[in-house]
C-alpha cells in the first residue's frame, strides 16, 4: 500500500497554528487604540496578551496528553471551535474586563491546538524527513509573530481592533475544513493526568506574573490587607519549586517528565525557545507604542515597520531548513541570536523623536535574520532525540516553555515601561481621549520606549549561551558528512 503523503497535514495543522500565534503579538499594535477607547493605562491593556498568553502557557503541559489520549485530531479540532468561538466573544466584548476574560478562554483554546501539531509532525513523518517538516513549522511560528503586528496595523487602522479577533472566525472556519480532511486519525494511549500538577504550576505563574506585572502599579508594597506584592512573588516560587518536587516524587506520569531533559539538546533547546517567547512579546510592545505615540504613525503605518523582519523571515525559511538537516545545530542558531541582539541595542539606539524611517528599517533587517536562524533549527533540535511515545509529552513541555517566557516578556516589559516613564518624570501612559502626547513630553517618552528594547537584547544573551552547548544530533536522519554520522545500532 503506498504510503500517504504526510505534507498537506501539516499545511493544515500550520494554518491553525499561524493563526493562535499571531494572536500572540497580535494585540501589540492595538495597544494606543485600546487605551483610548476603554479609558484604560497601559498596564491593563498589557494583559489582554498577558491574560492570553498565561492561559495558553499553563493547560498546554497537560492538553498533549490529552492528546495522545483522545487523538491529536480530535483535541486540535476542539481547540480550534473554542479559539475562533472566543475571537467573535473578544471583538463583541465592551469592556477591558470582559476582553481579558474572552482571551482567557481564547488562550484555553490555543493550549489545546498547539501540542498537537508538533506532536503530529512526530508521528507521521520519518525521521530523515522530519527535520524539514519541523523547520516549516518552526518558521512559521518565526513569521506568525511578526505577521501579527502588521496584520494588526492594517486591521486597526481600517476597521477598528475589534476586526483583530473577527479576522479569526473565517480562518477557524477554513482550517476546521482542512484539518477534518487531511489530518489523519492516529492511535491512541492511554494515560494517567497529573492534576495535583496542573494546579501547583498554573497556581505559581498566575501569582509570578501577576505580582510582576503589578508590582510597579502598588510601589512594590502592599496590594490589600496583609497581601504584598512581594508575598505574591515569593509563594509564586515556592508553588512552581512544588511542581518541580512533585514531578520529581510522581512515579505514574508527571506533567512534565524530567527524564526528558537529560537529553540536553532537548534541555538547550527548551532555554532557547523560552527566550525568544519572552523577546518577541517584551520587544513588540514598546516599539508599537513608540511608533504611534511619539512619531504619530497610524497603526497601519507602525507595523509596517516591521515588513522587514517578516520579508527576511519568509525568503530565509527555506534555506535554513534546508541547512538544519546538514549543519551543527549551535552554528544557525548562533548567529541567528547574535543578530537578534544586535539588532535590539541598535534599535534602541536610533529610535529617537527625530529619526528616519530607514534608520528603524534597518536593525529590523537583521532582526528578520536572526529570527528566520533561530525558530526552525531550535524546534528541529529540540525534538530530534525524542522516542515516539514521549512526543506529546515533548510537545508540551516545549511550547509550555515557550509561552512561559512570552508571559513573563510581557509582564515584564510593562514592569520596565511603567520605571522608565517614571524615571524620565511621566505619568503612566494612559487613554486621555486625545490620543496625542504634549510636546514637552516626547523627548522622555522616547527615550523610555527605547531603553525598554534593552531588557529583551539582555534576556537573549541567555539563548545565546545556551544554543552554543547544542551537540549533534544523535539519529542518521541528521548529517553535516558521513563522518559525523554514529553507527547504527
């Protein structure tokens, strides 16, 4: 029986996954708009992607064994009805509150699509191919991060920021379609769940993130009665420090495997990605809000800024892919971060009140390369030593890690956003009804805004380090010569 060509599953599964992802970043050139039309400071808005994004992080360890459990393709197709459900809820909704609550169950939605799809790349292809299968989908996670901004502009500017949620519901609805026809159903297992797991790390975010982001908004002191920011922060620890013990003493099956990480290119890989969630998120925000504040760009003019990056992403996709089956790991996503790094101090420097367009075009060139060399080997190399029946498992823990640090980026860059305001003489950036910022102003806006870029170059020197320990990957699927090629058996 010939063998079913396993390609137009995973465009299927990719037109899903583009879609959730884009509503990671989507939110950032929104920003200005809902701050006026909700009366609402920037720290609020900042959790409509922060609410989202701790809601896709924290259910996504879990949703991978439910998919191994019910089928990938029954768990994606769930998840995709309940994200392009809470779209239309999102763009309906008419208060802030309300809007953080609808993405809530948005990023429900998303923890549940995500898994699957590298999960069902594991499955259904070879080994010797399955490193281009997952350099496609880890340039499209790389491009759905930067599309979202600048779909965003155009969407804002022309019909309001509501239609960046409807947008969702013709595209939940076409990729319902696909993934019912193409996306075969493939075997299940049985598994046990860790609730007691579940409640301890989504617990310990929620309080990290929360005492983060809102630690600024209360001096860093006392929230309510006996409550502190700071207590949050430290029971915040003390609850993830339990998960980690307990997935440790559980002998059935943890939430997350630790056994998973004694593969280290897994490990690195897993450091890597947490990075880059956090840098994309914290660098989007402040840039966005610089654009349309301080130059006085539309929103549809702002995230043309970033047609660069999404232009370098797009024509390098292929040929790093290519080069991810053949090369050493450390060497693409090297250089793939020192750009990104580059690119960010470089930004920083040059977004003044006063500069040219072609100076921010520029550093968002390099930017482009370094994503398009860090997202699809990373993702190839995380998984490639993996068995099969630890693919949801590895699934989840790896995008877990990466919204883990997307969430922490975003409640951090609001964090630094709101010191930088304060240290320049500034209010908090709130919705004043006029929508523009008094001249005497600008200069310490910008300034703010830039030295907010600093804190996302400074987290990426992590990733840096660690992809510089990657050692070659173990299977024959993988080969820079014969050499380095290990004997079967």
């Amino acid at each position: 029986m010939e063998e079913k060509d396993p390609w137009p599953a995973l465009y299927a599964l990719c037109l899903g996954f583009f879609m959730i992802l884009v509503d990671s970043t989507i939110v950032s050139v929104a920003t200005p708009a809902i701050i006026e039309d909700f009366q609402a400071d920037v720290n609020t808005v900042v959790w409509v992607t922060s609410a989202y994004l701790l809601a896709y992080a924290v259910p996504v360890l879990i949703t991978g064994r439910l998919g191994d459990r019910f089928g990938p393709k029954r768990l994606y197709l769930a998840g995709l009805t309940v994200f392009t459900l809470a779209s239309l809820w999102c763009g309906l909704t008419n208060t802030i509150e309300g809007l953080i609550i609808a993405r809530v169950v948005q990023g429900l939605g998303a923890s549940m699509i995500t898994p699957q799809t590298m999960a069902v790349i594991t499955r259904i292809f070879p080994v010797q191919r399955r490193g281009r299968a997952m350099a496609l989908w880890g340039a499209t996670a790389g491009v759905a991060t930067l599309v979202g901004p600048i779909l965003g502009g155009v969407l804002v500017d022309g019909l309001g920021w509501e239609w960046i949620f409807f947008v969702n519901v013709p595209v939940g609805l076409i990729g319902f379609a696909l993934a019912w026809r193409l996306v075969p159903t493939l075997e299940t297992h049985s598994h046990s769940f860790d609730w007691l797991g579940v409640v301890l790390s989504g617990a310990g975010m929620f309080l990290l993130v929360f005492g983060i982001q809102e630690g600024h908004q209360y001096a860093w002191s006392t929230i309510t009665g006996q409550i502190t920011v700071w207590r949050l922060i430290v029971l915040g620890l003390i609850l993830l420090a339990a998960f980690i013990w307990w997935q440790a003493l559980n002998r059935r099956e943890p939430l997350v495997p630790l056994a998973l990480f004694r593969d280290r290119n897994f490990s690195l890989a897993n450091v890597a990605i947490s990075v880059m969630g956090f840098a994309i998120t914290a660098f989007a925000i402040p840039i966005m809000i610089w654009a349309q504040v301080v130059r006085g760009l539309s929103p549809t003019e702002s995230a043309l800024l970033l047609v660069p990056m999404a232009l370098m992403t797009i024509v390098l996709a292929r040929s790093v892919g290519g080069l991810t089956d053949r090369v050493h790991p450390r060497l693409i996503t090297g250089v793939g971060f020192a750009a990104l790094i580059g690119s960010l101090v470089w930004l920083s420097a040059v977004m003044t009140p006063d500069a040219a367009i072609w100076e921010i075009l520029l550093p968002m060139v390099l930017f482009g390369i370094g994503n398009a060399c860090v997202w699809a080997p990373n993702s190839a190399t995380a998984t490639r030593n993996l068995p099969i029946r630890q693919a949801g498992a590895g699934a989840g823990v790896y995008n877990a890690t990466r919204q883990v640090g997307a969430v922490l980026g975003a409640a951090a860059i609001a964090v630094l956003m709101d010191s930088r305001l304060a240290a320049e003489g500034l209010p908090v950036f709130t919705g004043d009804g006029s929508g523009a910022l008094p001249p005497a102003a600008v200069d310490g806006f910008s300034t703010a805004m830039a030295q907010s870029m600093l804190l996302p170059a400074a987290v990426l020197v992590l990733g840096f380090i660690a992809v510089l320990f990657f050692e070659r990957p173990r299977h024959q699927g993988f080969a820079a010569s014969p050499a380095d090629v290990p004997p079967a058996g």
